[in-house]
C-alpha cells in the first residue's frame, strides 16, 4: 500500500491516518465537513486534498448509518484498488449495500475495537490501535486483494487481526461493548439528581463503572440504532438477573430466616458468576489475566509524583502492570495502587519506604 483515501476525519478515521502517515502512505482525507479534514491534516494525518488518480485503499470512518451511501458513491466512483469500513457494526451495512446490488468484491467489513470517551480528530492517536482486535468480515465474494489490503492496514497500525462473520461480530459487540456503554449511562444517570453528599463520596469504583458514561450520546444513539437487536438480548439476560437480584435482597431484609437463606444464596450466585466472568476477560495483551497484587502509595499533588514513584520502581527492579489513583475527596492527595507480580511486592514496599514513600496496607 502506497496511498489511501480516509473519508470521515472523526477519532477512528484520523487515528488510522496518522498512523499511516507516521509509515509513510500517502493519506488523503476527505469529510462532509472540511473543517474537520483541515483539522487532521494539521495534526499531520494526511493531507485534505482530493486525490489526482485512483488509491490503493479507501478507509469509510463514518457513522454506521451512512456507511453503505457513502461505500456506495465511492465503490461507482472508483476511487480505490479497494475498500473497507472501520464502523462498530456490520451485518446491516453489509446487507444494504448488497440490496444495492453493487459488486462488492473490493470491499470488506471491518472494525477496530479500540476508542476513547472523547470523538473528533483532535482526540486521535496514531497509537489508538496498538495491540488492539480489529475484525475483519471477509465473505467468499471479497477479493484476495482486498483483504491483503485489510491485513496490511491492521499491520500498519499494529493492531490484531481478527476474523469473524458479521452478524457474530455484531452479537460480540452487543454484549462487550454496546451493553456496557448502556449501563455505565444508567448507573451514572443515578448521580444525576443525587444528594451532593454522597457523590462527594465517590470512590475509584464508581469512576470505574461510569468512565465510559462520559461518550458522546449522540454517537452511540447512532451504533445503537444499526444494532439494536442484539443489544437487547442480552438487555433481556441483564434485566432477568437484576429482578432475581432485587429479590434476593428484599429477601435479606425480611425477618424471615428461609428467605434470607434464599437472599444470601441469590447474592452470592451473581457475585459468583461475576468472579466466573471477570476471569474470561482477557488480560495484557491479550494473554490470560494474571493474578497481580497492590501496592497502595500515598502522594500528594504535586509535579513529578508519579514521576517519581515510577522511577523507584524501576530502580528496584519492579515492573508495574496497571496503575490506579484514587483522589482524596477535598485534600490535596491521592492513592497510587501499583499492580505488580506476587513475588515483588515485598521487594517494592521495602524500595519504596526506602525513599521515603508512605505505604499504605
């Protein structure tokens, strides 16, 4: 691949250009509004004129309820050796576009599994997709060509190559992505009209669950409505749970022995299937999760903090595998947990108190 033609410049479209760009492929970028295309050309993505001869590839980053209109017009015009689309669903786009009886041998489905709370280009990264799935949803019309150009983009942006049939991608995405946006944006609707007093006590728990609550409605009003079958499905499983849950605690509060027996056994079944779930989630980089164990630091507010502790851990030795900070509620302080290894945490706390670190048991 030497050129490619992105058209939609939002945080997908414009990730996936400036990683092309940073490898050297000559990226044209093209949106239905232009000061979005400029936007990403600044940001070194490309550039946003229109291209003089046919590209190798096209890139359609646009909403999933415009991706077969606007494949469409590209695939009549002849714009590229070939094309793909990058949106979160794909049976009904590909199932439009077939109604349009195009021939669709040049193009396949795709999409990345990678993303932020925030859209547009200025959000964009050419790293966004760095060890990330990215679905690929050849059918036995796509063209070899095609989906070497497919797996040449996924190499270039180093992502993992993925291959699924559509409408199983689109069942996959309902329960690990489309669900959990909905009820993050439930749980944080809560806080909405909450007394001041207990959102100021909000913890790392709460941030976690609502975290993607933060994305822009208006987006996924979008990937909800190209998918909504699916996601209400496993709404459906989700909602059954939830009653029987409701249940076993109105049995906890009864004076009742058997049916606090019958709450305690109720709670202790979801949280059990929770844990079973938790475990399948898979870990870095896609490896099986491991068991990593704390190290809670102390810090207070100022530059260079975690600067600091990252640098004491190296010189110990340690690698940290995730970070948290929670925020003191009205104290210029925080928490740091370290996720390290079992076997070094003895060595890290006794680092760490070394230089002078707080540690928290």
């Amino acid at each position: 691949m030497r050129t490619a033609v992105v058209i939609g410049t939002g945080l997908v479209g414009t990730s996936a250009a400036l990683a092309l760009a940073g490898r050297g492929i000559r990226v044209h970028l093209v949106d239905h509004d232009p000061q979005s295309a400029r936007t990403a050309a600044a940001l070194g993505a490309g550039t946003d004129e229109a291209p003089e001869e046919r590209v190798d590839l096209a890139i359609i980053a646009v909403p999933p309820a415009h991706v077969a209109t606007v494949l469409a017009t590209a695939i009549r015009d002849g714009i590229a050796r070939g094309y793909l689309d990058v949106a979160s669903v794909k049976g009904g786009p590909r199932r439009e576009l077939e109604a349009l009886g195009l021939d669709l041998t040049p193009y396949i489905g795709t999409h990345p599994m990678a993303g932020k709370e925030r859209s547009g280009p200025l959000a964009a990264t050419a790293d966004l997709f760095e060890g990330r799935p990215w679905v690929l949803t050849p059918t036995r019309d796509t063209d070899t060509e095609v989906l070497n150009l497919a797996l040449e983009l996924v190499a270039l942006c180093r992502a993992v190559p993925v291959v699924m049939d559509a409408d199983a991608h689109d069942r996959a995405v309902a329960l690990v992505s489309h669900t959990p946006q909905l009820i993050s944006s439930m749980v944080a609707a809560r806080l909405e009209e909450a007394d001041e007093t207990a959102v100021r006590l909000c913890g790392q728990g709460i941030r976690d669950v609502t975290r993607i609550a933060a994305s822009d409605p208006r987006m996924w009003v979008e990937i909800l409505s190209a998918n909504p079958g699916p996601v209400a499905d496993v709404l459906a499983g989700v909602a059954a749970d939830l009653d029987e849950t409701v249940r076993a605690l109105r049995g906890l509060e009864s004076g009742d022995d058997d049916k606090r027996r019958e709450g305690t056994e109720g709670i202790e079944d979801v949280l059990r299937r929770g844990n079973a779930g938790r475990v399948r989630v898979p870990g870095k980089h896609g490896t099986a999760p491991a068991a990593y164990e704390m190290v809670s630091v102390l810090i207070s507010d100022r530059p260079g903090e975690l600067a600091g502790i990252f640098a004491d851990a190296g010189r110990a030795g340690v690698n940290v595998e995730d970070v948290r900070i929670e925020h003191a509620t009205g104290q210029q302080a925080g928490l740091v947990q370290l996720m390290v290894e079992p076997s070094a945490v003895p060595a890290l706390s006794a680092a760490l108190r070394e230089r002078g670190w707080s540690i928290r048991q």
